[in-house]
C-alpha cells in the first residue's frame, strides 16, 4: 500500500506503508484492508481527496469494491487510475508479443466501453460490489 500526500511544505510525497494479503475472499479483504488503514496504520479516511487501486484478476474486482465500500462512506475519496497505469500500459505495449498486444488493445477496448457512459460505469460498478446475484 502506498500513500500519496501533500507534506507541510506542500510537497507531494508517495511512501510506501506497508503490505496486505490480497488472495483473501473479497469480504475479507475489505475488512482487513479498512482495519489496517484505520486501526493499525491510524489513518483518518475523512481527511482522504482520492484513491487509485492496480491490480489484476481477482484481486481487481476486490479492490473495485473496497474502494466503493470506502467511497460509500467517504465521498470525497475519489477513486481515479492509479499513477503507475500509463506507464504499465506504455510499457506492455512496446512488448512485441502478440498474445500481450491483443489483451491490452480488448481491455482498451471494455474500458472505453464503461466509460462512455455513465450507466455502463455504474452497472459495471453495481455488479463489482456486489456480484451477479
């Protein structure tokens, strides 16, 4: 887990915080996740303006629901792309493997799909947080 802040000189620092287990089962994660953050790590979320979450498979649909349940609670923490996501997608494609090319170009594509519209986005969202029951 990184946190990304503003310092007293109002200078944007990235630190890293520590490291949570990601193959529990997504109610467990989001639990363990909200108790480190909060107890352990004594973090205040009132005071948090944004959240970026990078993962993949399984993980990434937890996270997407962690960052909703936080969201839910805390509007103002905005989830947005994570910092790291241009450059990882840059740097997949200049891979010259075609099976790699072809995934980023059809998760391009679904992201482009989501995101122009806002119901997609939400349904998208709805189904994330709470699966296909």
């Amino acid at each position: 887990v990184f946190l990304r802040f503003v310092d007293s000189f109002d200078v944007m620092r990235l630190e890293l915080i520590g490291f949570v287990e990601a193959n529990l089962e997504c109610d467990a994660l989001i639990q363990t996740l909200l108790e480190k953050i909060t107890v352990e790590w004594r973090l205040d979320l009132k005071n948090c303006r944004g959240q970026a979450y990078l993962g993949s498979g399984d993980v990434s649909y937890k996270l997407k629901a962690f960052a909703c349940k936080v969201q839910e609670k805390y509007p103002l923490a905005i989830c947005t792309h994570c910092s790291s996501y241009s450059f990882n997608t840059w740097w997949s494609k200049s891979i010259p493997v075609p099976a790699v090319k072809r995934a980023i170009e059809t998760f391009e594509e679904i992201l482009m799909f989501f995101g122009a519209s806002s119901a997609r986005g939400k349904q998208l969202d709805h189904v994330i947080a709470y699966g296909l029951r």
